[in-house]
C-alpha cells in the first residue's frame, strides 16, 4: 500500500455547465477552528420555511440548533422544517449542529467522528428545499469550509481550505479532518487510526481481498478512480454498529466501549468480515438503481448477504461452521417473521429485517434451481449480471424484471413460486421455507 500525496488546493467543483436555480437552496456547512460546526442555509427570494429531503425521525430537533433566538426547527406530519417563530418570511438560517454519531433508521448517520478528531459527514442529511421538496428535485448545491489545519476528502481526492459542489441522488460521504488516506490496489482506505490492532489488520488484509473477489464475479465499478474505504470508530458507551455504501463509498462507524474485548471473540472477527462482505457486495451491486420499492429490499439485500456467504466461503474456508451457524439463524429469524406477515409487508411494518434473512433463503432457493438447469458458473452473479443488463436496455427496475430473468436460467415455475412465497401470509413458514430452498 501507499500513502496518497495529492496537492492540497481550494477545489470548486461547479461546472460552468451546471444550472443555478433561483428557487433553490444554498447549503453552506462550516467546521469552525473551535471544532464546532455549523450550516447555513441562503435562498434568493424569501420564504416561510425549509423542509428537509431526508426525515428518519425528528432528531434535529434536539440536535440542531438556530443561532437567533427568532428561529426554530420544528416537526409536523413526519416531516422537518426550519422557520421564524413568527412565521414571517426570511432569507437565511445558520444552525449550530451537534457533530457526534447519532443512528438514524434505515438512513445514513449525519456524522462518524475519527479517535483523533476527524469527521466524516453524510450530506443527504442536510439537503434541504423551500417550503417542500418536489419528486424532480435532485440537485444540491453544497459549500463546505474548513480550519487551515484540516483537509477534505471528496470523491476519492484530497483539498484544503474550501469546496463547492452539486451533490445528487443519495448524497455522499465527505471526510473533514487530519488523516492521509492510504491506496492499496483495489481502494483507498481510511481507516481510523484508534481502532484494535485486529480490525486495523483484518480491514488492511480483509478488504482488498473481498474487492478483488466481487470484482472477479461480477466485474469493475463503473467509475474511473477506485473506491474508497471509511472506518471511524468512537469509544464511547454504546454497542452501536452502522455501515452503508453510496456509490464508489463503503463506510462504517463503531460506537462502542468495549471494541478491545470483542475482538478477542472469533465470532466477532467473522460478524465482521460478513458485515463488510456485505456492503463491499452492494458497491457492485450497483446499489440503489435496480430497486427503488422499499418491499423489494429483499432483492439487493437478500442478495448481498447471500454474496457475503460465498466470499465466506472461498476466502475463509475455516468459516464453516459460522456460516452453518449464520444459516440456521437466517432460517430462524425468516421463519418468526412469517408467522406475523407476508414479506411483501415487511417494509411497511417496520421490520426490515426480515427482508434480509428470507431474502437471503430466496437467492439460495434461486442458487439450487439455476444449478439443476446449468452445469457452471452461480446463480447470484450470472443472474444479477443479466438483470443489470436489462435495466440498463430500459426494461423495468425491480422484482419483475429480476424474476424474468430468473426464468430465462431456472424452470419456468420458478417466479411463480417465489412470487407466491414473497405475497402470501404463511400459516407454516418453516414449510413454505424449506419448498423456497427446495426450488
């Protein structure tokens, strides 16, 4: 591996071409040499309020405060807003914000702090709109400042001083503080200095390997540099682990008091090189454009999951009886689901979970039908590769599409079945489990 030696320059990355919206927000985030930060938000015309895009809970209000007494952040119909008291209009808010990890549910913590200070931010959490954000909106103009002494790290590249750029989509993952990342052959990595000397040796080790084994299955991201690898880690009370991708990003935070302990424990190391096997899995996924209905989860995570039991696989091979082990448990933990709901319901209760383990049994049902119609190659990458191919011909994204796809490599009852299995409210999951991976 390499340190990476980039100069360290102000950086707009505004195009001329780039449209300015009269009607947009301005985002202006600031970390302040005191280590505060603060955001400040800046229309043209002046208005009533500022809605958030992303709105998990209503945590900003307890930890995301106006500056002026006249201003509040307030919570009305599961949604966010920012306004005057007085409701009268205005042109600008700043807000002090509290920089410390905070779990949002199934959305992407607001910021993963380093041991040696460092921060690494998520900016979907700050996109913002005047008055409500129109499902056309996917353009966010965002400005960040930092002290002399500190460097940013934006798309794989390192600035200093200041950066301008219109984020999209789900947003990304922007690093502020005093750490050079490192290149090894497949990524750069960032990986805080504070954590075990295990886990520091097992992400150095660890990931590589598992980049270069996807890479080998369903071939290289689509993007010019390499992907990048954040772990930040906070020794704080708490059990708290929460990771996630965006695209060419893999990220990971630990908030966790007894990280020194639980390395010691081998299940711990295999949990996660699983849990990092996964999110390296959605990085070639494509994550995020072949689904879109939050009741398909069980496409892209089932499947994740069940890559990361292949990487398992070939990779470890003395993770036999964990993945046994981790089987069995999916099994379980599918079957308790069912006895309450369908799994196309899973995602509108609540219980995401049970999108992961019954989709996992789902791509290992697939698995066993592909291999009793073709003598080579997986299931879980010659499919997955064909059903990227075919949303990106056009055709629908989504379950439709990927059982289609399906058939055209298993019997052609298949879809039916898994069609049935995924709708229906089952009163004998293990049953209707064991015909899934009887397929």
């Amino acid at each position: 591996m390499k340190i990476v030696i980039l100069s360290f320059l102000f950086i707009s990355l505004m195009s001329q071409a780039d449209p300015i919206d009269a009607d947009a927000v301005d985002t202006s985030i600031d970390k302040l040499s005191d280590g505060k930060w603060t955001v400040k938000y800046t229309v043209e015309k002046p208005v009533t309020k500022i809605t958030f895009l992303s709105n998990p809970d209503k945590s900003r209000i307890e930890r995301w405060h106006p500056l002026s007494s006249e201003f509040e952040v307030f919570y009305h119909k599961n949604q966010e807003y920012i306004a005057r008291k007085d409701r009268a209009k205005f042109n600008e808010i700043s807000l002090l914000l509290t920089p410390n990890y905070k779990h949002l549910p199934k959305d992407y913590a607001p910021f993963s702090p380093y041991s040696d200070g460092g921060i690494l931010f998520h900016t979907r959490r700050f996109f913002a709109c005047i008055d409500s954000c129109p499902d056309d909106l996917n353009s966010w103009k965002i400005t960040l400042t930092i002290p002399n002494d500190n460097h940013i790290i934006l798309d794989g590249k390192l600035f200093n001083s200041m950066a301008s750029w219109y984020d999209k989509n789900d947003g990304k993952s922007v690093y502020v503080g005093k750490q050079i990342p490192v290149e090894t052959d497949s990524s750069h990595t960032l990986i805080d200095a504070g954590l075990p000397e295990k886990i520091l040796t097992s992400l150095n080790s660890d990931i590589p390997k598992m980049m270069d084994f996807f890479k080998s299955k369903l071939g290289k991201l689509p993007y010019d540099d390499k992907p990048t690898l954040f772990a930040s880690y906070a020794k704080v009370n708490g059990s708290s682990r929460q990771g996630g991708v965006s695209p060419n990003q893999i990220y990971v935070h630990w908030n966790k008091n007894n990280l020194d302990t639980s390395v010691e424990n081998k299940k711990f190391i295999y949990d996660t090189l699983w849990f990092f096997a996964h999110e390296a899995a959605h990085l070639y996924q494509i994550n995020g454009h072949l689904s879109e209905n939050a009741n398909e989860s069980w496409l892209h995570e089932g499947h994740a999951d069940f890559l990361a039991s292949n990487a398992l696989k070939f990779l470890y091979p003395n993770s036999t009886d964990y993945i046994n082990s981790k089987f069995n448990k999916i099994k379980t933990g599918c079957a308790n689901g069912l006895q309450d709901i369908a799994l196309v319901d899973a995602a509108n209760v609540g219980n995401f979970r049970l999108l992961y383990s019954c989709g996992f049994l789902i791509h290992k049902g697939i698995e066993h039908a592909f291999k009793k119609e073709n003598k080579n190659g997986q299931a879980a990458y010659i499919i997955w590769d064909q059903f990227r191919t075919e949303v990106k011909n056009g055709s629908e994204k989504g379950q439709p599409t990927f059982l289609k796809v399906v058939d055209k490599y298993t019997d052609k009852t298949i879809s039916g079945k898994i069609t049935h299995f995924i709708n229906v409210k089952h009163g004998n999951p293990d049953k209707a489990i064991n015909a899934l991976l009887a397929l």
